[in-house]
C-alpha cells in the first residue's frame, strides 16, 4: 500500500485494517517532502502509522530531478520513481495486491473522465478506449499514480469514487484525531510542484524553510481564532484547504499554470502593488486576460536571491477553488517573517482563484 501521509492514503489504508486486509504500509521518502513545524513528514507518518515502512531513495532520486524545471516532465520524473520503487517491493514481499488513495479529481484531471461516465459493465479495453478518447479533451495535468501497470493480481483504490471533503468524512467516522483529518493537502509531486524552473538543492532547502513558516504560521492564526487549523466556512468550502509559499527564481518573469476551458496553460502573472482591497484584486484576477494569475505585491528588498508567492486557497473538492480572505495584518506578518530570511526579494500573495488558475504552479 503506497501511504503518502496525505488523507487519502490515509483513508485508505485504515478501510484495509478495518476490513482485516494483511497489508504492508509503504512511505517513499524521495527528499522532497514538506517539514511540518520542523518536523520531516516521514516523522509524522511514522508516529501515526508505526507499523509503515519507510524507503529512503533520496540518493538516486534527487540527482535525476535536479535540474530539471519542465512542469510535467517533473510528474514524470515522480510516477517513473514511484513505479520502479513500488516494482521492487512487490517483487521483494511477494505482494498479490497494489493499493492507492487515488481520488475522484485525480482521475477526473488525468482523464478528462467523470465517474458517472464509467459503466460497472464496461470491459477494462472499454474503459481504457473511453480515457484515452478523452484525455485530449479534458487533461490537466498527468499523475504519479495512475496508467501504471503492476505485475499485481490487481492494484485496487479504495476512495477512488471520492472527493477531498467525503475523504475527511471517512477518517472523522474512523476516529482520526482532528490534526490528522484535517491536513492540508499536498501534491503528488511534492516540493517540486511548489519550485517554479528547475529544482536545485539549494531551491528545495529555500522552500521547505518558506512553506514550514507560511503554513504553520497560519495554522497557528486559526487555531488561535477557531480552536482548530482548518475550518468548514459558509460556503462549505475547507478553509483554508492548502496554505503554502512557492519558490520564484524572478516571479514576474516567471510562466505558471492556468486553466482556460478546462486546459492546462502556462502564462506570466500579473504584478499588482498599492492599496490593499481583497475583493477587488480577486474579481480582477477572475477576469484576467492575457496573464495566467494575478500576484499582489506584499513588499520586498533590494537583497535576496528568490521570490516568495504565498497561496492560500479554499475548496470543497480540488475542482474549483477560492482564495482564503486572510486578513492583511496576517499577510504582513508572514512578510515580515518572510524577508528575514536572507534569500527573500519579494513577498507576493496569489488571489487567483480556480479557475483560471490551477491550485498549485506547475
């Protein structure tokens, strides 16, 4: 079972316990995961889950992405890994079965298929014919988990049919403590999803420092002002369903993801500064032509070698997506914080919304 950490793998796995399945726990430790209030995530998993295994392969895996600055040849670079690391488990343990906490939106943005489209009656060459007619039209961004094939008996997802909010409905009846249910989601391809050109060492020591600040600094915000770090708003959104900094070598000359009629594109943002009007700066980042998001100045320094893009969204599903309306005094605080940092030129908060905007940057 590939256990990322995230809630699906969660839900997942604890659905397997619970049903009395014999399964093995897999973390796999690439070196580009997120630190969580100075913790590695592999420490978090391994207190919640003691009985996973963890799989360091952080010596061969970082020299091949390093470098590498191309949006989805960085997803491929992740699902080649993740496919020949889980090869070898199988084979070593003699595993029947691959599970995953694949979820709807994923296959939904890999396939361009919903799941209402997908008949039990269908034959597997059906189903795959259906996909691929489809994926042209409806692609968004390709997944490490998913197309692969196994030499498994089969490779099963159990939360497949759901979305990000019924997952967390799932661990709640499960008995999950609340920290755990409701953690912010992460991407596939971790880190380098949130490193804008080619990822360095130096860029991904930079950015595990600038997302532990932004996302433990506002989880402390909400815990202070809901008693929790993540609240269900009026509109039933999670909120905030991510928070997290990105990595800009130079923001303004940068090309990042948007989604225009239901396509991933790649365009330069719109750099905004003055006066601070949240509402405004969303309606105007909605309908934006010509940039691919809107980045409102925080403030910066004439020093430093990277920019940071403070994204703080909101989502019932992944589908679509609002921005979080943290106040400014927040937002000052994190630039405070985030220019005491030595590598810091420019602090910038995203208000672009999904869509046109994708959730994260590549």
């Amino acid at each position: 079972m590939a256990l990322s950490g995230g809630i699906d793998s969660s839900a997942a796995y604890l659905l397997l316990k619970k049903a009395g399945v014999d399964v093995l726990p897999v973390f796999i430790d690439h070196g580009l995961m997120r630190i969580i209030q100075g913790k590695e995530e592999w420490e978090h998993i391994k207190e919640m889950f003691p009985d996973v295994m963890i799989v360091d392969i952080r010596d061969e895996f970082l020299p091949q992405i390093f470098g590498e600055g191309d949006a989805e040849a960085k997803r491929k670079l992740f699902k080649k890994a993740y496919s020949s690391t889980f090869d070898a488990i199988i084979r070593a343990e003699k595993c029947e079965i691959l599970v995953d906490g694949t979820i709807l939106p994923d296959l939904e943005e890999s396939f361009g298929v919903g799941m209402d489209q997908i008949k039990e009656t269908m034959s597997f060459e059906e189903e795959t014919a259906l996909r691929e007619a489809q994926k042209g039209k409806g692609f968004v961004k390709s997944q490490h988990n998913v197309e692969i094939t196994y030499d498994v008996e089969a490779t099963v997802q159990p939360v497949a049919p759901l979305t990000k909010n019924q997952v967390r409905n799932v661990l709640e009846y499960l008995g999950m403590p609340h920290h755990w249910v409701y953690r912010k989601a992460f991407p596939g391809p971790a880190l380098a999803a949130r490193i804008i050109g080619p990822v360095t060492a130096e860029k991904l020591t930079f950015q595990k420092k600038i997302h532990d600040l932004v996302e433990s600094t506002v989880d402390k915000y909400y815990l202070r002002k809901h008693g929790k770090a993540m609240i269900i708003n009026e509109k039933g959104e999670q909120e905030p369903f991510q928070i997290f900094a990105a990595t800009f070598e130079d923001a303004e000359k940068s090309e990042v993801t948007g989604l225009r009629d239901g396509l991933r594109t790649y365009d330069s943002p719109k750099i905004v500064s003055g006066d601070w009007d949240f509402d405004k700066l969303v309606t105007e980042a909605r309908e934006i032509e010509g940039f691919n998001r809107v980045f409102y100045l925080l403030g910066g320094q004439e020093t430093g070698t990277f920019d940071a893009v403070i994204r703080s969204i909101n989502s019932i599903d992944a589908r679509t997506a609002t921005i979080t309306k943290l106040p400014i005094e927040l937002l000052n605080d994190l630039k405070d914080k985030l220019l005491a940092i030595p590598e810091v030129r420019n602090v910038y908060f995203d208000v672009t919304e999904k869509p046109p905007a994708t959730i994260e940057y590549v």
